[in-house]
C-alpha cells in the first residue's frame, strides 16, 4: 500500500476530460500538489493510505473554475455607475474615478477583495487586466490562488504610467520577476483598439512571439468601436489587429459581440480565443457573442466575469448559466451550447485559452490537483438526475465548500485558509465610505 498526502473521495466526480465522463464513487489520491491518481473509491482505500481524507458523499467534484476575464482591483467601485452604455459609463465615471483613486492601496484591498470572493465562487485561476499588476500579482502568490497576470497598455497616462514605454517596461519587469512562479504568469494586455495605436500594438506582437506569451484585450465590444475603427483605420478592429500580426493562437480576444461571417472564418483559420463575458455584455448592453457559430467552427471560447463595475459579480455559476441560456435564445435552438460545452467554457476550454492546459483545467493523472467542491446535500439542490446539467442550470455559488490549487486547500467547509475574511471586509468599508464622501463633497 502506497502513502499519499491527500485522498478525495467523492460521490460524483466530472473530470472534464476527453471521454466526457461522470465518475461515480472516485476518489483522487494527490501527492506533491499534483494528481497521482483518479480510481474507484473501493480500490482507493486497497491501494493507498494517506496523510489527509475527505470524504465527499453529498458532493460534485469538478476542476477548479476559471475567470479567463476581469479587472480584480475594480472589486472596490462594484454598482459605482449603473445602467449606462460602454462609453459613458467609461469616460464619464469609470476613468476619472481610476484617475482619482487607483493606487497600490486600492488595488491590495480590491485584489484582496476579489480573490476571497472568487475563492468562495469555486474559482481557481483569474486572467486579470489592470493598473499596478505587481500588486494584483503580489496579492495573488500570497494568497495562493492562480493568476494570469495581464501587462497592461494604453496610449494615454494614467497614475500607472505616462506613455506606451513606461506601461510595456514596467509589465515586462513583473514578467520577469514572476516567469518561474509555479501559480503567477503574465500576460500581455493591451486595453482595447481604440486606445492604443499601431506602433505600441506592434511592439506587443513582437514581445509576445518572442516570449511566447497571450495577449488579452477587449475587441468587438460594441457597434461604436466599430465605427470609430472604420472612420480612424479605414477597417474593422479584428482587421486591423490581423495586419499588426496579432490574430493568431496567442490572442484572447474578450467580448466579441460585433462579428461578420467572415471574421468568424478569420478567428477558426488563425485558431483565436474568445472570452464570452454575456452578463457584462448585458448591462453594458453591448451585444451578444456568437457563441454557437464561433464552437461550430471549431473556436475556442472561454467564459469570464469582467469586472465588478460592470457586471457587478465575480460568480461564474451564474456566468454559465446565463451563456448557456443565451446561446440558445440567440440561437434559437435549445440545444446551442449543451451544458457539458458550457462548463467547458468555465475549466479546460479557459486553461487552452492561456496556454496552460497542459497543467490544469481538467481533473487528470499528472496535472495539478486543482479542484472545487458543490455541496448538492440541500432541499435546492434536490432532486438530481444529472449532475453536469446540474451544475450549469442549477447550482450557485454559496453551494461551493471546498477549493484546493496545486493540492493546498485555500477554501474549507466555505472558510477562506489563506486570506482574513474579517480584515478584508473592514478595508473594503473603509474604502467604500472615503469613496462615497468624497462623492458627496464634490
């Protein structure tokens, strides 16, 4: 009999692998952070012993989820400015309120903030995108959760940094000191196409050929950036991008609610990402994603909140569940984007989106023991027929007991391990009450 350190067992386990299977009475052995082994529960308790047991008879267990898109920090300005279109609610609230409170104190309590209530959320892993990244990713390694930590870029200044070369140098400097983390990674992340022009974005295309590295950035997210892109550049954003050499496997396009037939064949040739953000999208009334015609060609979509100042929520249960209801309105067919390819969306579509499936996003032999449990044992939750349909149409976030990343358990029985719920919750107040005086004073 071998030792392990950890042994799972749980009641219904749904690796998200290839076979698409639910395993029924599994248990997961881990050792060193990393999944030694996946088998049937009765032929666990044979062949290991173990240093710690679960036990999870009234439980889903499935890989951690992934955010593949948001802004953590912005946590702090959740319901600033409601029911306002993209560009207003941006230009009008959301940068002069960045512009007068962003700083490393804002972006820890918002981090902070974030990673407790994604971890709570069953979420694992955040692809961010903002302002003083090393604090975001520094929040992140501390708190033990995994991070894509995005190099942000603008044209303009901001109270990060004054110009293109100061954004790309200070990203690359977080990249560096974090490109051998074993949870934080960087990303490139230029904002959007209407704010940075083409000798930055081609800079990026270099950067990250050479360092092999995705990019990130918000693209096709309404008909104005349209419009301005065909009065400014004479051509579509998606185009635009295509000649800059950015179109490619590495791209993580988010939002693409604006797409013509042919720039869905442009996406499948050159094998682009796409994050669907549909509750973000919603508020901001931005448009509708294209999900099933984007999954019919073969493009790899992912799913993930935005920000708490647009969406106002980091739950990506309730994420799922409104894309899979979405695709089908949209659609018009009830079977667009089934439940199984929904929760795709969430784990080992997200991990092949930032080029780490090969280490997480899945539950498989090798891989990182990277695992969320759903507590199923409530009148809610009950009765169940099949748990995958389960998890996308009826189970929420406050179900979530247990999350593990690399084999540490960073949430237990809904308590978080790693970060002070009480600290957190008092921060958060007092930045929301200088927030609000300071609103009322001017």
């Amino acid at each position: 009999m071998k030792n392990v350190q950890t042994l799972i067992h749980g009641k219904n386990i749904i690796p998200m692998d290839k076979q698409e299977q639910t395993l029924v009475d599994f248990s997961i052995a881990i050792q060193d952070g990393r999944i030694l082994d996946i088998l049937p529960s009765a032929d666990a308790q044979k062949n290991y012993s173990c240093d710690s047991s679960y036990n999870y008879g009234h439980h889903i267990i499935i890989p951690g989820l992934i955010n593949t898109h948001t802004h953590a920090a912005m946590s702090l300005f959740r319901g600033l400015a409601n029911d306002l279109p993209l560009m207003e609610w941006l230009q009008n609230h959301v940068w002069p309120a960045e512009k007068k409170w962003a700083n490393d104190d804002f972006v820890k309590a918002g981090t902070q903030l974030a990673i407790a209530e994604m971890l709570r959320g069953g979420i694992k892993f955040f692809n961010d995108m903002y302002f003083f990244a090393e604090t975001t990713a520094r929040v992140a390694a501390e708190a033990g959760i995994r991070a894509h930590i995005g190099m942000i870029l603008l044209d303009f200044p901001t109270p990060y940094a004054q110009d293109p070369n100061q954004y790309i140098a200070k990203g690359l400097a977080i990249h560096d000191q974090y490109k051998l983390h074993p949870l934080v990674k960087c990303t490139f992340a230029p904002h959007a196409p209407y704010t940075i022009s083409n000798a930055p974005l081609e800079r990026v295309a270099m950067l990250a050929n050479e360092l092999e590295l995705p990019v990130h950035i918000h693209l096709h997210e309404t008909e104005d950036e349209i419009a301005k892109s065909l009065e400014q550049y004479q051509m579509r954003p998606l185009q635009r991008l295509h000649k800059l050499d950015l179109v490619n496997s590495a791209l993580i396009a988010v939002h693409m609610t604006q797409l013509q037939e042919d720039e869905i064949y442009l996406l499948a040739e050159t094998k682009a990402n796409v994050v669907h953000c549909p509750e973000s999208n919603l508020k901001l009334a931005s448009g509708f994603c294209p999900v099933q015609q984007l999954i019919d060609k073969n493009i790899n979509v992912a799913l993930g909140t935005d920000s708490c100042a647009s969406n106002d929520d980091l739950d990506m249960f309730s994420e799922i569940h409104t894309a899979a209801l979405l695709a089908k309105g949209i659609a018009q067919n009830a079977t667009a984007l089934p439940a199984y390819q929904a929760l795709r969306c969430a784990t080992i579509n997200a991990a092949v989106a930032l080029g780490i499936d090969k280490e997480t996003g899945s539950l498989e032999k090798g891989k990182s023991a990277d695992i969320t449990i759903i507590d199923i044992d409530s009148l809610e939750a009950q009765p169940i027929y099949d748990p995958v349909g389960h998890l996308v149409y009826a189970t929420q976030r406050h179900q979530v007991s247990d999350v593990w990343v690399a084999g540490k358990q960073l949430l237990h029985n809904g308590q978080l391990k790693t970060l002070d719920k009480d600290e957190i919750l008092s921060q958060t107040r007092e930045w929301n009450n200088k927030i609000i005086n300071s609103t009322a004073v001017n």
